[in-house]
C-alpha cells in the first residue's frame, strides 16, 4: 500500500464518479504511529492527518510543525469539553461534534480566543447505544443550533457500524449535509473510501494503509 497507492486509488475514485480532480482531501490518520512513521509521510509531501487525542497531537505536532509549519492536523476522535481549548489551539478542524454542551462550549472559547477551527458534526448514521454522534432526526436541529452559536460547521461525518453496508450511511449523510446548505462530508476510510468518494466525500481518513498496521504498547 502506502501513500502514492492511495493518492492513485483516490483520483481514480474522484474520476469515475466524476468529481474534480483533487476535490477530495486525505487526511492521513496518524493516531498512535511512531514518530518516524508520521516524519517519512510528511518528507514525501502530505500536509494533512488526522488524530483521535487532544493529548498525544499535542506531544507530536508541536515539534513536527517546526519543521513542516503548513502541516494541518484534523480531530478526528472525541473530544470532552475540559480539552476543547487546547484541542482549538492545536487542529485546523474538528470532525466530532455531537452535543449541545460542546457546542456552547466551542462557541464560548471562539469568541475568546477570535477564532475556531472548521468543524464536522458527527451524525450516528446507526443509531448505535455505544457510538457518539447526533441522531440522524436530530441532525437539522443541531446544525441550526450550531449555526445560531455562530459555529463554523462546514459539514457532516459519520463511521458506518461495521457490520451494515456503508454505502447506505454515505448516502444518508449526504441527503443530510445537502439538506442543511453543507458541502463537507468527512466519511470514509481505509476499507470503504473509494466508496464514500462515490457519494460525496469531501475527506476521507485513512491510517493503516498508508502507515502500515499500528502497534499498541
């Protein structure tokens, strides 16, 4: 695999589905990769990851950005409200909101700070117990509250449960996303991004293809 197979396999994908070319942005999900993993990345010119920790970004980008000061990093996990000021600190954009709480929260701290990072709600296409993200009944209301708050939603993400055809949870979100005026879709990931391009995808996340299987201490 690696990252050139992905990028062809991504203009492929754009390509059949008649998309322009580079509509789609990878976002190379480093979370729990070595150092040395995320550095060889980077030499070869990717600009764009994506992390699930406020706290482990935070021991790794600061140094990197040193050396790649145009490196964007994305939110990609969840993110508990008492991290949300060092979370708006260290990442261009957020994909995980998916509670009033957060957004209050977000909103509070952009008028602070002056400025917010772009950010994703996170539907729960699945509707599962165990998964965050906000009911797909109540996505319209919660992009208006948002909205209201004066948030920078630019669109929608979601992680299709693992045992159901995604395709179904793409098309959901994007009916979604149109709905409601947004042109960002962050869906899709190693086993399925080809598909989510298919349907709309605006970012894609893909980690172990690109860095290789991840190792757990």
């Amino acid at each position: 695999m690696g990252l050139t197979d992905i990028k062809q396999r991504i203009a492929k994908a754009e390509a059949a589905a008649g998309r322009d070319p580079g509509s789609v942005q990878l976002i190379a999900v480093s979370k729990v990769q070595p150092n040395e993993r995320v550095a060889a990345v980077l030499e070869q010119g990717h600009r764009l990851f994506g992390e699930n920790k406020v706290q482990e970004a935070a021991g790794k980008w600061p140094q990197f950005r040193e050396e790649y000061p145009d490196a964007r990093v994305h939110l990609i996990g969840p993110l508990q409200t008492n991290k949300a000021r060092q979370a708006m600190e260290l990442f261009e954009a957020i994909h995980s909101l998916d509670r009033p709480k957060l957004a209050n929260t977000l909103a509070r701290l952009a008028q602070e700070i002056g400025t917010c990072p772009d950010l994703f709600i996170q539907v729960n296409t699945g509707e599962e117990g165990q998964k965050a993200g906000v009911l797909p009944a109540d996505t319209d209301a919660f992009v208006a509250e948002c909205r209201a708050l004066e948030l920078p939603v630019r669109g929608l993400m979601c992680i299709p449960p693992v045992d159901e055809t995604p395709s179904l949870h793409f098309a959901l979100l994007a009916k979604m996303a149109k709905r409601n005026g947004l042109d960002g879709l962050s869906m899709g990931m190693s086993s399925d991004f080809e598909e989510a391009i298919a349907f709309g995808a605006t970012h894609v996340r893909v980690g172990s293809a690109i860095f290789g299987e991840r190792t757990y201490d």
